[in-house]
C-alpha cells in the first residue's frame, strides 16, 4: 500500500487550475482510493484520468477520465477506482485564477 495526503493549501494556475499529483505509476497495483474535500467555499471540478501521458516513442496522451465530479465541501466521499493503466493523476480546474484553495484529502493505492 502506498499513502499521500494533500493537508495543505494549493494555488489555481493563472487558468484556474491544480495539477494535484503529477502523473503517479500505478502499475503496481490493483485499486486507487481518493478522498479530497475543502472548507474555502471556492467551486471546482476534480478530474481523475487514468492511461499513460509518456506516450512512447511517438509522443502523446492515451489517457481518459474515470471519474469527474465537484470539489466537495465538508462531506467527504471516498472514490475508488480499478487500475486500468499504468498511471493515474487528479487535476482540479475551473477555479478561480490565483487563488488559494485549502484541501484536506488522501490518495490510497492498494496492491
């Protein structure tokens, strides 16, 4: 098992925007359990997009999302999804442009 938590306060890009894990090597297991919420009342969508984003020799994404719903606020809601590619990542947008965002969450691989 592997554990991340996201405890802290993340900044929106100048599009609105948190790239929240980079593009994580899930090869090695077999499900993904997220949580994430916050307190700040600011609206954003998370999207959960699992494939690969390294492409290969020719370049390119072969990625799609598995799941993409509103930021929650306050009640949390555990997600869990299957492995179905050798990466995974969660990006927030339509936010507020430069903005702080607090965020309480985790992010749970199982083998």
């Amino acid at each position: 098992m592997a554990l991340e938590d996201f405890f802290r306060t993340y900044t929106t890009d100048n599009l609105g925007q948190i790239f929240l894990t980079g593009n994580l090597n899930v090869e090695a297991y077999r499900k993904v359990n997220f949580m994430l919420i916050t307190d700040s009342g600011i609206n954003m969508t998370v999207n959960c997009e699992m494939g690969t984003y390294s492409g290969g020799g020719g370049g390119g994404t072969l990625a799609q999302p598995v799941a993409q719903f509103a930021l929650e606020f306050l009640r949390p809601q555990i997600h869990t999804f299957d492995v179905l590619g050798p990466e995974f990542r969660i990006v927030l947008f339509n936010g507020p442009p430069n903005t702080d965002v607090p965020l309480q969450g985790w992010l749970l691989l199982q083998t």
